[in-house]
C-alpha cells in the first residue's frame, strides 16, 4: 500500500499505514536529512522528543543498514522537552534516547546535549539550557557556516522531531498553560497543572525557528484531535500543537491511518 499525501491548510501530511511504517519512514527521513546536512554544512542539527513513536524510530535507527551508514559523528543531539527528573530516571526523554539509540550508535559523548533538568530548580535548568543552545548555535562546531538566522537571536535546528498529545500538546506546551506566551524566548520551564509538576520545554518561537520540523503521530487516540489541529478553528490555547508554523522552514505531519482517520482527504489551503 503507498502513502497517502494530504495537503491541509499550509501542511504537508503523509499517512502510513501503522505506526511500525511510521516509524521506519522517520528513520529514513532522519538518516536522508543528515546525509544532506552533513554533506552540505558538515553537521546535522536535531531536536529529539519523547514518546513512543520516537522510541521505535530509534530502536530501527540504532540497527543495519542505518547503523553503519548514517554519519553519526557529525550529528549534535538535542531534546525538544524533559521531565523535570535526573537523566537516569525511568521518566527521562534522555534516558529512553540513550538506551534505545545513543549506546548503540558511534556518537561522541560531545555532541549529545541533554536538558539538565535534574537541578532543582527549572527555571534555572531552563536558562541554563538556553544558554547551551545559545553558545551552541553562535560559537559550536559548523555554527560559522550555519549558525542562527538572519535577524534572530533563536536557535536553528536543522531538524526538530514532535510527537503530539491526545490533548493537542506538543514537546511540552500544554494547552492552557503559560509557556504557549512565552514570546521569544528560547527554552522555558513550564508548571503543568495535570501532573502537579513543571517540564522543561523549547517555545514555540525556537521550534518555528528551525528548517525542518515533523511530527510523528500515531494512534486511534489523536484522531480527532489531529482533525481539530489540522482542519479546525486556530485555537492554540485548545491546541498548542497549531503554534507550530515554521516561519522559514519546512513543517511536515508522518501520521499513521488511525491518527489520520477523521481527515478530510484533500482540502488546499
Ligand atoms: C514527552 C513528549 C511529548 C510526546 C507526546 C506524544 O516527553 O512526552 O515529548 O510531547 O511527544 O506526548 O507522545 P506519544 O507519541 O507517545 O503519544
């Protein structure tokens, strides 16, 4: 069965059938892109989420053939959002990444960038965060052939991956919550009443900054959401995930046919 391309609104969207397909595109679609940014600016730049599309997209990256041809030496890691736990913790976006792709593949210790959301505090966990990308995409290995955009002081991924919520959240913007106003900041501490407890996230801001962003959304569950965020009413309190509209970039949905289920199927915007 091929893959259905939807066009809706100003969003590419690719439906797989199972969230198994899903996963191996977005391991081809991560080792194509870092092939063509490694070969053009010397490094790859991505932004990691959590989630369990993510996960099986990692366990399929850190096997053959992608193993031995993906050029992990020139590619910088970092996340999209953490738990406000220590890396170790059964909870941590990079506890999962390290044990599913980051042990197994040859990247130096160097280029993994985690969010140090183990200090108590996250306000300063973010800033501190901030001030890595910041150092990072200013002054770090490739940043004077790439660096940031014109005119912005937010970092430029080259490749920033989102997973999306039954709610509409996106990283961890979650809806009605104060880091959905955070202007243009770069990384923020965001308290989420539901689980009594703060994430750390990049603002919408950084992620619209970047040149590629894809979300990876499978499931049943987000159907209807997914139809509300793609076909409804722009309401990005309700769904954060509609912040997402990269400004100078390409934004692109992988979604499997259960998450795709409610959508029209073609509608030009
Ligand atoms: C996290 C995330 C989060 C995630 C979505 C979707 O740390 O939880 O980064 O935004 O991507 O909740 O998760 P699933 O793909 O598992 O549904």
């Amino acid at each position: 069965m091929s893959t259905r391309m939807l066009r809706i609104s100003h969003s590419q969207v690719r439906v797989y059938r199972d969230p198994e397909e899903l996963a191996l595109k977005a391991a081809r679609l991560f080792a194509r892109m870092a092939d063509q940014y490694v070969i053009g600016c010397g490094r790859f730049t991505v932004a990691l989420s959590g989630g369990s599309t993510p996960k099986a997209m990692f366990s399929i990256l850190a096997g053959e053939p992608f193993l031995d041809t993906v050029p992990w030496s020139s590619i910088y890691f970092f996340w999209g959002d953490e738990r406000c736990v220590p890396p170790d913790h059964p909870d941590s976006n990079y506890r999962m990444t390290r044990e599913t792709l980051l042990s197994k593949v040859p990247v130096p210790a160097e280029n993994v960038f985690s969010i140090p959301a183990e200090l108590p505090d996250p306000t300063k966990a973010a800033d501190e965060y901030a001030a890595t990308l910041t150092r990072f995409f200013l002054a770090g290995p490739g940043a004077t052939k790439t660096g940031t955009a014109p005119l912005s002081n937010l970092p430029r991924f080259d490749l920033v991956f989102l997973g999306m919520g039954p709610d509409g959240h996106t990283a961890s913007l979650f809806p009605h919550t104060a880091a959905l106003q955070a202007g243009e900041r770069i990384v923020v501490a965001n308290h989420v009443e539901k689980f009594r407890a703060h994430r750390i996230t990049l603002t919408a801001s950084t992620i619209n900054n970047a040149r590629n962003v894809t979300f990876l959304v499978a499931g049943e569950d987000k159907a209807e959401t997914l139809k509300g965020v793609l076909e409804g009413p722009y309401q990005p309190d309700v769904y954060p995930s509609q912040l997402i509209r990269p400004g100078n970039g390409a934004l692109l949905w992988m979604v499997d046919e259960a998450a795709a289920r409610l959508l029209s199927e073609s509608k030009q915007g």
